[in-house]
C-alpha cells in the first residue's frame, strides 16, 4: 500500500475497529499524522503562542489512530484492547511499538484474513 493509499483508508475507515492493518499501512498514517502535527506545532508557536492548531488536529487524528493502532494489532494475532498498555508510564509504550511492528500473522486468523 503507498503513502497516500494508507492515508485515505485510514480516514475512510476513521471508525472501523475490524479488520487488519499492514505494517506499511499503519506506519505510513502515523508518519502523516506526526510530521502535520509538528508542523502544526511550529505554525502554533509563531501565530498563536498557544497550541490552538496542534490540540484540534490531535482531536481530529484520535479515533483514525485508535482504529488503525487497533488494526495493526489485530494484524499480529493480538488484541486491540492491548493499546491500553499505553497508560502504563514509558513500559507501556515501548511494549507496545514492539507489537505494533512485529511481522504480520500469514494467513487468516480471528481477526480477518492476511493483509497485503
């Protein structure tokens, strides 16, 4: 999947928690979405002062993270509930970047079949 195709299927499907997400699909979005938020940051700074940009784009880019976070996990055999380890202060996010980029599960699985 190229950058762009990820980008639209992850906005398409903003909502959708199903599925599985290959690894480029889900690391292409999170790309996206970290390079406009700083540059969002950076425009927040010069204008604003403030983080009025950066705060409305994170609200906006929530759900399509979770959802393709979701996604991706489903896409190694594991559940998307396991994005809650995030709460657990640094541990939790280091765990979880291993799942998110662990190889695919070959085949089918409970989750749907293999992704491309």
């Amino acid at each position: 999947m190229t950058f762009a195709d990820s980008i639209k299927y992850c906005f398409n499907n903003y909502v959708n928690f199903n599925g599985r997400a290959s690894r480029s699909q889900f690391w292409y979005f999170l790309l996206f979405t970290n390079i406009i938020s700083l540059m969002l940051s950076l425009a927040d700074q010069g204008i604003f002062g403030t983080t009025v940009l950066s705060a409305i784009w994170g609200l906006a880019v929530l759900l399509p993270q979770l959802a393709v976070g979701s996604r991706r996990l489903h896409d190694t055999g594991k559940s998307g509930w396991l994005q809650l380890l995030i709460l657990i202060p640094c541990v939790g996010l280091i765990v979880l970047i291993v799942f998110w980029a662990k190889a695919t599960v070959s085949g089918p699985n409970a989750y749907g079949s293999e992704t491309v």
